[in-house]
C-alpha cells in the first residue's frame, strides 16, 4: 500500500471509528429513553419546583436516576456485547461502580464539612454503566471461550453459573476501587468545563463542533457520551439542563429545508417541504444532511442558527427535564421545564430564522450557477443523499425515502432516448460483491423477458468508460463516476436486495416499450487478468449454458467449495472474528496467504461486505491481488447472529478468487440468498455436512 493511500484513508477511518463509537453509546441509551422519559415525568410534575409537587412521590426521583437508569444501561451495554449472560455481569459490576462513587463522594464531604465548605453533589454513573457494561460482557465472553469444550458433561450449569457470579464479583470489586475515580474525575472535569462556557457566556460556540457532527453522523459520541450523562445529573439537581437543547432543537434543520423550498432548485426544491415536515415533526433530523452536504458552505448557516437558539436558551434559563428523542418539536416541548416554554419556544423559532435567513443569502448567491447545473443534468443533490448514506454506514428508511423521492439515484434522469445496453457493477476488487449483484440484476432481467442487455461486474479501477448504467455501493459511487462520466450512476445500500434493481428493470422495459427496434446487445470487454469480471453472454441461452458450466466446473471437482470449508457455530461472534475465521479457513484451504486478513479488513473500512438476506461476504481489496494463490469459498453459519455494523448477519461467505473460477457458484449464492424461503432452508440444516449438501444441490441444479 503506498503513503498515499494510507493518507487518503486516514480521515476516512478516523470518521468511521467515532462512528462506531457513537453508535454503540447509542445502542445502550436509545432502548432506555423511555425510562429516562418516565423519569423526566416524575422530575416534572413532583419536584418541588414541578407542576404538582408531592414530597411521596418525589422519593421515586433519586432512586431512579441514581440506581435504576445506570443498571439499565449498563445490562443494555452487556446484552449488545455477550446476549443476557453480558447483560448480567454488566449490571452487577456498574453496581460496583455506583457504590464506589459513592463512597468517594460522602469521604470527601466529610472532609468538607469538617473543613466548613460546601458539599459536592452525588455523580450518577451514566458513563461509568457506559464503560462497565459492555467491558464486564467482554472480560466474560473471553473468559468463557477458555474452558469452552472442557467442561464434564452434566456440569454445565454449575460452571456456568458459578463462573459469572463470581466473576460478576470481581468485576464489581474492581469497578469499586479502579472505575469509580476515573468516573469521577471525568465527570469533574466534564462539569466544569461545561460551566465554565456557561459562566462565561460561551456555552453558544458548541454549535461549532455539534453541528457539523450532526451532518457527518459524528454526534451520537458527544451527544450520549457527554451530553446525556451531564444533562440528567444537572436535570436531577435542578430540574432542568439547557444541556439537552444542544443537540435536539429542530431549528436549524427546519431553518435551512425552508430555504431550500423558496430558493433551492431541482429536486433539493421539490422534496424539501417533505422533509421539513418529516424533519420537524418527527425528528428524523439526517433528512436534512444532504442539503448541507451539496452545499458545504451552509455549514455557516446550521452553525448560526445552532448557536442563536443556544444562546436564547441561556438569557432565559430554560432546559428540558430530560432528552428530547427523536429531536422532534413534539418531544422537545413535551420534555421542557414548567418555567422554560416561553425560552424553548423561542430558541426554536430563532435558530429556524436564522438559519433560514444565512442560507437563503447563500442559495441566492448560488441560484444561477445551479440553474446552471440543472440545465446540465448536474444535479448534486443524488450525490449528497448517497453521500449521507455513506456518512451513516447503514440504511435509513427516511434517507431512501428521500432518495426515491428525487433523482437520487440517477435512474429516473436516464433519458428515454439513452438505451441502457451495458450495465456493470462494480466494487473496490470485483470478485465478490459485483458479481453477487450482477446475478440478481441479471436473473431479474431474465424473469422480465429483457435478453439484449449485458450485466457484468468489476473492479472499479477496471471501468473503461463503455458502460451505459454503473450500480455500485453508496460509498463507491464517486469513485465509479470518475472513471465512468458518461454513465448513469446507481447507488444501492446492499447488492442483494436493493429496490432499485427493479426500477432499473422498469426503466429498461419502458424503454423498450417506446422504441420498437431491439437494440442489439454490444460486447462489453473482459476485466484484465487478475480481476474478477467476465464479458455477460448476450442470450438467455448463452447465459444459461454459461451459469451451468460455471457450475458444473466449480462444483463438479469441488475445488472450490469443499465440505471442510462449511461450518455451523450455535453461537455469536463479532464481525472482525467472524472475518478472521473466514481467513483462516481460506489460508487452510492453501487459498490465500496470511497477509489476506489485513486486506479483508481494509476492504470493511472501505465499504461493507454485508450484502443483505443475512448474507455478508468478505474479501479482500484489489490491491491484495498478490496474496490470493487459489480460487475458494467458505460458508459459516452463525445461528447466534453477527452484528455486521449494525446489520444482522448469519452466513459469512468468504472469498478468494483466481480469475473467474469461483464466478459460476458466487452466482448461484446470489441467487439462493435472494430467496428468503431458500435461506430459511439452509439455516434449518441440521449439521455441517447437510448444509454442505444443500449448497452442493444448489450448485449442480
């Protein structure tokens, strides 16, 4: 790999890793929002300073976020890592973690006391549940695989049990004496640097990190790693925290998606005024991202209206009594503080004001080049949607529904008089995904009765510049538009699966329908040798015959799926393990070499494997070309599950591939897995062997 390859990819990983991070802070707090919604409710209406004050029902308050919202994230955290058997022991060791505080803080209050000071407030671990969750499930999910296999028949239970609770033991001890500390330093460090912006008035300036975090899915971290914890301990002292606004005022999206509708052109006109709605009232606020993206400049315009409502917030003093999720205007006023509606209000209206008055300057000092643009068929709004789903990481109903609502994928501004004859997917090595993909376009096209169309697959760094339509992965879609300018780009989230197969089809049918003369289907060249890629036979025949010879040949010597290369696992495992053992079979299988691993793993960082269907395949990147020796495929299935980047994941096929020989049964796997009911006949195969069989069936029918 050369130095400029790692440079370019090093902001990329970066991004992706605070992604990661985000979203698993996520995932321990989202499925709790309704606890911590329940206990915003008591805080709002028994407090003294609440709506209906009532000291007996007050008594709920302190328990609640003191004990019940920290093991409940904390067995959350657990759950995600080790199923129930995580969640226990997370529990247990944040309880450790609780008490430890605890006990810090009435030491260091006596002190105080003695000394004639104020005493400090209690620390309620959000962030240490957040870290000793999901790090107590990992120690005894390691710790299992140990005596895995070991154990005398008839003892499971006994070790089973034993083990985790004592184990739960330690890890409580530890998180008494060791994490406590560190939480309450952290936290002591958190709070006054957030009072310290609020002291000095310069609370409004976290507009400038929070909100381009927002549109490049970075704030998940800040928002639930810091915000959140911050918030309720301050909400539970005070009965409110401006801190929950930083993040949810639906404002500043709902400011930029009406300039959009007043001075936008093309298609960012025609959907924004749906996703001001979807925006505003259901607080889905990514539906703005693509906006912004297109035009990277109102970044400006977020920023200043962020930091307007931030602002008003704090001359009123208002705050919400707990999050506000979604960030819609529903939840927001359903959260606010009794003495805070006139401030919020306000800081809503304001933030959309400004926002909407900063953009409407910038779209209008823009508006003739975008005419422009448009004219031209140029419409960067397609690329700023794909882009935002690439940003995400994963599929999003309100992203794809915005897609379909535009251009987006460049399917529906293909000119009725531009004949679709070449279609080619491509991905980063064009041996495993594309060709997968290409199998389920081209049996679609069979199904349809459309023969003059060929689909083949690629390596991106292959594309030659003679293809009429390129379908790629979302995240490979510019890099697929430099090399092929002329063609229409289609972006999927996954080549299984994805809806716009059939709107492809559709457009090719009623293309057909207005041109009476069959177009004759032209030679597409071959990928160079060392890269998958085949030239698709121009006739239903032809590529009938081809599939079977494929088949018969990939099959018939079992040289390339073998029955010791299909395994089943009861278990689950995570996505990188589940890549190391696809790569360890192949290297046993004298496939590939050890350095094919590493170059698995790059290819995840570039774009996922996960295909859909519960099928994820890795491979390696093109640039690994060198560490493949021979042609493999490796089925595991995982009846635990794999969490492939939040995608739910039971095959892992992985691949290996010299030439074209795995071609012929990676077609046939693209086909099985688009049959659900196939896929549930393979995951009710009882042992290794009768899914080997099945596999074996299906490659020889």
């Amino acid at each position: 790999m050369t130095d400029t390859q790692v440079a370019a990819k090093s902001p990329g990983g970066f991004r992706v890793g605070v992604q990661k991070v985000g979203t698993f802070l996520s995932g321990m707090i989202m499925p709790n929002i309704p606890a911590l919604i329940a206990w915003g409710i008591f805080t709002a209406f028994f407090i003294a300073a609440g709506w209906t004050p009532n000291p007996a029902l007050e008594s709920i308050v302190g328990p609640m976020i003191h004990y019940l919202l920290p093991i409940l994230i904390a067995y959350q955290g657990g759950r995600m890592v080790y199923e129930t058997r995580g969640a226990v022991v997370g529990a247990v060791a944040t309880f450790g973690a609780i008490a430890g505080s605890d006990w810090l803080i009435t030491q260091r209050n006596l002190e105080l006391v003695a000394a004639g000071e104020e005493p400090i407030n209690t620390i309620h671990m959000f962030i240490g549940a957040m870290i000793m969750g999901p790090l107590a499930a990992w120690v005894m999910k390691k710790l299992d695989r140990l005596w895995e296999g070991k154990i005398r028949a008839g003892f499971e239970m006994l070790v089973n049990m034993f083990s985790a609770g004592i184990f739960g033991f330690i890890a409580a001890v530890f998180a008494f004496y060791v994490l406590a500390p560190i939480v309450n330093w952290i936290m002591d460090v958190l709070g006054g640097a957030v009072g310290w912006l609020v002291d000095n008035g310069l609370l409004p300036l976290t507009s400038i990190l929070i909100e381009p975090a927002k549109v490049f899915f970075l704030n998940n971290a800040i928002n639930h790693g810091v915000l959140t914890p911050l918030g309720t301990a301050e909400s539970a002292e005070t009965g409110k925290s401006i801190l929950f606004l930083l993040e949810a005022n639906p404002g500043p999206g709902l400011g930029v998606l009406l300039a959009f509708t007043f001075f936008g052109v093309g298609a960012a006109r025609a959907s924004a005024p749906g996703a001001a709605i979807i925006q505003f009232f259901g607080g889905i606020h990514e539906v703005y991202f693509p906006y912004v993206l297109m035009k990277p400049a109102l970044l400006l315009a977020v920023i200043a209206g962020g930091a307007t409502g931030v602002g008003t917030n704090a001359i009123f003093q208002t705050g919400l009594v707990a999050p506000a999720a979604p960030g819609s205007i529903i939840a927001v006023l359903a959260q606010t503080a009794r003495d805070s509606y006139v401030g919020v209000i306000l800081s809503v209206v304001l933030s959309a004001l400004v926002t909407f008055l900063v953009a409407a300057v910038i779209l209008r000092a823009s508006r003739k080049r975008d005419l422009a643009a448009e004219a031209a068929g140029a419409d960067g709004f397609s690329a700023a949607v794909a882009q935002t789903q690439a940003n995400k990481g994963k599929s999003s109903a309100a992203l794809s529904g915005l897609a379909g609502a535009t251009a987006a994928t460049g399917v529906a501004t293909l000119a009725p008089t531009q004949a679709i004859e070449r279609v080619v997917f491509a991905c980063d090595a064009g041996m495993g995904s594309s060709a997968m993909g290409a199998s389920v376009l081209r049996n679609k096209f069979k199904a349809a009765g459309i023969t003059d169309v060929n689909v083949t697959n690629k390596a991106i760094a292959s594309l030659d510049g003679n293809a009429d339509l390129v379908i790629t992965q979302a995240q490979l879609t510019d890099r697929a538009r430099q090399r092929e300018q002329s063609a229409v780009h289609v972006s999927v989230d996954n080549f299984m699966n994805s809806p716009k197969y059939d709107e492809v089809v559709q457009l090719v049918l009623q293309q057909r329908a207005a041109d009476s003369v069959d177009v004759a289907p032209q030679d597409v060249p071959t990928a160079p040798d060392g890269m998958a890629g085949t030239g698709a036979p121009a006739t239903r025949a032809e590529a009938r015959a081809t599939a079977a010879a494929a088949a018969s040949g990939a099959a018939g010597d079992d040289a390339v799926l073998t029955q010791g290369s299909v395994r089943i696992h009861a278990g689950s495992v995570s996505r990188d393990e589940a890549i190391r053992e696809a790569a360890d079979m192949l290297e046993a299988a004298g496939a590939v070499t050890g350095r094919y691993y590493d170059a698995m793993l790059e290819r995840e960082q570039t774009v996922s494997t996960f295909m859909g269907n519960e099928l994820a395949i890795p491979h390696g990147t093109n640039a690994a070309k060198d560490a493949v020796l021979d042609s493999a495929l490796t089925v595991v299935r995982y009846d635990g599950g794999v969490d492939w980047d939040g995608e739910q994941v039971s095959f892992v096929v992985g691949i290996a591939g010299k030439g074209d020989e795995h071609l012929g049964l990676l077609q046939n796997v693209a086909l099985l897995f688009s049959d659900e009911e196939q896929v549930e006949q393979l995951k009710r195969a009882q042992t290794p062997e009768d899914l080997y069989a099945l596999l074996k069936t299906m490659n020889e029918g």
